[in-house]
C-alpha cells in the first residue's frame, strides 16, 4: 500500500508540474493546449511522460504558427508524422521518414513559395562523392551532380519546397517500403512524405488525380499555391493520438534528456 501511495503522490506532482506550466497566450484551441488536455488526462503519469509532455510544451512556447488558420501542414519528427490542417481541422495525416540522429531534420517555421512535380534531384555536396560511387544515373550540371525525375529519383514524384530552409524540403521518396518501419528517423534530413502526391495536391487545391496525371507526364513543373500555406516542422514526443489521449513518441535526438529539453531552435520568420 505504501508503494502505491507513493506512486499516486508522484503522479499527482507531475500532473500538477503539468498543468502549471507557464503559458501566458495559450489558446484553448492551440497544440499547447490540446497536448496538456491530453495529458491531464492520464491520471497516472509516469516519469517518461512527464518529460515527454514537459519538453514537448517547452518546445511549442514561442514557436510561431497557428493551426487554427487558414492551411497549415505540422511535420512532427518525433512521430514521423505530418498532418495538414485547415482552420485547426485535420484534413489529411500521413507516415513520414525524418532526419536520422546524424542527420537531422531542423525545427523550424516556414511557407510553401512552389511545389514541384518530378523534380530532379540536386545532390548536395555533403553526399555527392557517396551517391556518384554508388550510381551512374546522374549527369554533372555547373559542378552539381543531379539526377533526373524518374522511379529511381529519392525525392519522389512531388516536391513541396520550404521558403529559406537551406535545401529542407517535404518531398516523395523512391523507397515506399520505408514508411512500414516503426522507427523512421532515416534520412539525410528531409521530410520523406508517404502521401507526398495527396499532400500536394492539397497545398495547391488541385484534385489528387489531377495531380497524378500531370506527373504521369514526365514533365517538370513549378505550382505556386494559391493562398499562403504555412508549415512547421515540430519536435512533439507528447501528442494527442486520434482518440484524443496521450501517446508517447520515440525520442530519437534525445531532446527530453537535455536540461533546456531541446528549446534551442532555427525558426524561419513566416
């Protein structure tokens, strides 16, 4: 009985710890406020979830996006997930691959400026030597070597570029298989989309079968979207599964661990 007394008392100090966690604008209807409704309603939390909550909501304060308004896509990288919101609605949700540990996806805040279908890939500089050694697919344009569209493509047959984000983008991928893995924190940084063609087409306000009909074609094309549609791209190891309680993500950058938990962050002004 003792045992169990001390645990409640400790799960009663960390619900408490929760629920007075400072947020001076907190909207009803924000993340913040939706990730702390989830978990108050745990009545027993425990000490992993007590940082995963805790860091996750030290990580929203401050970050500047709005679900709420108008169209807006959260890249969540500890879930390897992205969902795409409209006027704080989830309208579409899809499995990603994000950044490895050595590699990681950056937390920022950004808009949509063009989305591109059958993009050709400009291989960084970083992996260039690694990819030449490994394929012979790819041409040599201005000193960068670059691969055309096509099934072999990683970037996939769409491209959803983010506005001065140093070459991190939301794009398909030309290895399907990897989105059945539990554990997704594989890429060399960006956002590998399992529903790259219906997020797209989303952004663009384009029916999805159009969409694909114009990458059947082959051809490059640049799509601006019509009307601002911003995007984050979150570490959230605390978010509200789709029954509305509390589910524990991976921590993979070990975020929750650090004494900040992981507040530091490059945001893009949007």
């Amino acid at each position: 009985m003792a045992t169990l007394s001390a645990a409640a008392g400790q799960a009663a100090r960390a619900s408490a710890s929760i629920a007075e966690t400072d947020f001076v604008t907190e909207d009803p209807a924000s993340l913040a406020s939706l990730i702390r409704q989830a978990a108050l309603a745990n009545p027993f939390p425990g000490s992993a979830e007590k940082a995963a909550v805790e860091g996750t909501l030290a990580r929203l304060r401050g970050l500047a996006f709005d679900h709420t308004r108008g169209r807006f896509i959260l890249a969540n990288i500890a879930a390897a997930e992205v969902f795409a919101f409209q006027d704080g609605a989830e309208v579409l949700r899809s499995r990603a691959v994000v950044g490895a540990p050595r590699t990681r996806t950056p937390r920022l805040t950004s808009v949509v400026p063009s989305v591109r279908l059958n993009p050709p890939w400009y291989v960084p500089a970083s992996i260039a030597p690694a990819v030449k050694a490994a394929s012979g697919s790819f041409r040599l344009v201005n000193g960068t070597l670059v691969q055309p569209p096509g099934p072999r493509n990683p970037l996939g047959p769409v491209r959803i570029g983010l506005e001065a984000s140093d070459g991190v983008y939301l794009h398909g991928t030309s290895d399907p298989r990897l989105f059945a893995r539990e554990r997704r924190a594989l890429s060399h940084g960006c956002v590998r989309v399992e529903r790259a063609v219906d997020l797209a087409a989303w952004v663009l306000d384009m029916p999805p079968d159009l969409v694909r009909a114009l990458v059947a074609t082959g051809r490059t094309r640049e799509l601006v979207p019509v009307g601002e549609v911003r995007v984050a791209l979150a570490y959230l190891t605390a978010w509200p599964g789709e029954d509305g309680r509390l589910v524990l993500h991976p921590d993979p950058y070990g975020l929750d661990r650090l004494p900040d938990k992981g507040v530091t962050r490059r945001v893009v002004p949007s």
